[in-house]
C-alpha cells in the first residue's frame, strides 16, 4: 500500500532564550493513503508540533517530510485541520463558517456550488438544516461537527486532527467518534489524530503511533486490524483491553515511569 505521507528522520529544535529546545529527534513515521493514525505521547513531546510539519507551517532544521510523493516545502491547500476549539466565527452563519475554506482555495467554485457541498457535509455528520443558525445556538459537540466539516469541505488529502474531541463530555465524545467513522465511509482522506484518550487512538486508529519523551521519536507503533466502522462496543473486547494495557504501558516507559527493558514483555 503507497504511503501517503511520510516523516523520514526528522528533527526539530525550537530557539528560545536559554538555546535550542530539542523537540523532535530522528522522527520517523508513514501513514498509508486513506489510512488513519493516531499518535500518542506524554504531554509536550511535540506532537503538535508533527502536524504543524505535515501541513507545511513550519519545517524541520534535519529530515524531509513528503505527501503524496512531494517534499513538503510550502504551506499545503490540501490540508485540513481541526482543533480542541472549533474556532467558528460568531458573525459568520455555520454554512458561512463552513464554506470559508472554499472562498480562499476555490474562489472561482461558485456560491450554489459551495453551499451544496457544505450541505451534503452537514447531512452526513446529523446537522442537517442548522447551516443558517450561528456557533453560539449550537452546543459544543454540534459546533466540533461544523468544525469538522469546515476541515473537510475543499475534500483535503490529508485531515489532521489535534485533539478535536478533547473537551466534550463522554457521551458526546463516543457519538462523534461514531461520526468519524462515517466520514471515512463517505469521503477519501488520510487521517492523522493527536490525542491523549488511548480508547480513541484504538476505536479511530489504523495504526496507533507511541511517541517517546522530549525529544521525541517514534518508540512503538501498533496495528490496529479491526475493520471499520467499528462497533462501540468493541472497546470492552479482551482484545481491546489487551491493546489499551500495551499503549498505557508504553506512555509509562514515554514518561520515564517504567524501565525501558519491560516493552517487550
């Protein structure tokens, strides 16, 4: 299977006042086309800091990172992202909200055209006939389905996801994982998810990448072969508690609160 993206020995150092804070170290990482990665780690080892090299924000002082069989070298229109906070602006409706990428990567698609796309979106993720209504008359796990259509309306190769689920309620949590399995059913990108919930790693992922301390590398991947969509009732499989207990293990050694030697056991 052609990977679709491909992080190949990177390493990062942010400058500050004190020197180089080493972020990232030999990183090393590929995510196969319309694959799904989610990729764990103890808080700030970079993984933020991933994404922003995926979608060309920022680049890496060693190492290359290439979509679709480019060298990423630029800010990439074939990106999109969503967030923790939805970000959607108040005195825009959510059709406006949703169609904005539209007007700055597509200004020639006509408004018919770009409001039915957006509808089409909305439909399929249950907010369906609420474009004309603003962010503040929708609760927050409504407003993070309009954010994730406005992340996939221009139909992006690559969708980042930065711990978009982070702060919703559980309940609402687990619907929109549901939702994110019918996104992929209907739409063709290539996923990769920052979280810090290993049960959403595993439910979501193809692949669950396990990053190490700062400076970060890639210290274990695991597979995840379960078809999707997936049944919620999946995660209390002794197979899912197997692999949650794996991952919660490795965070340990991440964190420096298990021996390195015990991640083979």
């Amino acid at each position: 299977m052609t990977n679709l993206i491909e992080i190949r020995n990177v390493t990062h150092a942010y400058r500050t006042e004190e020197g180089p804070l080493p972020v990232l170290d030999g990183l090393e990482l590929a995510v196969p086309e319309n694959g799904f990665c989610a990729v764990v780690g103890p808080s700030g080892c970079g993984k933020s800091t991933l994404t922003r090299l995926i979608a060309g924000l920022m680049f890496p002082d060693q190492g290359e990172v290439w979509l679709h069989g480019e060298r990423v070298s630029s800010p990439r229109k074939t990106v999109g992202m969503a967030f923790q906070n939805p970000v959607l602006l108040e005195w825009r409706t959510i059709m406006d909200n949703i169609t904005l990428p539209l007007e700055i990567v597509a200004p020639r698609m006509s408004r018919h055209a770009r409001r039915e796309r957006a509808e089409a979106l909305l439909a399929l993720v249950g907010l369906e006939g609420f474009g004309d209504k603003r962010p503040s008359e929708l609760s927050g796990g409504m407003r993070q389905r309009a954010s994730l259509c406005r992340s996939l309306v221009h139909k992006p190769e690559v969708l980042i996801l930065d711990e978009p689920f982070g702060a919703l309620d559980a309940f609402t949590r687990e619907d929109l994982w549901q939702t994110m399995h019918q996104l992929r059913a209907e739409e063709s990108f290539t996923t990769v998810l920052i979280t810090h919930d290993l049960r959403e790693s595993v439910y979501l992922g193809d692949q669950v990448v396990v990053l190490s301390g700062r400076p970060a590398r890639t210290q274990y991947v695991m597979q995840i072969e379960d078809p999707v969509p997936r049944p919620i009732d999946m995660l209390y499989s002794a197979a899912s508690v197997e692999k949650l207990a794996t991952l919660r293990h490795q965070i340990q050694i991440a964190q420096g609160r298990a021996p390195a030697e015990e991640a083979a056991q």
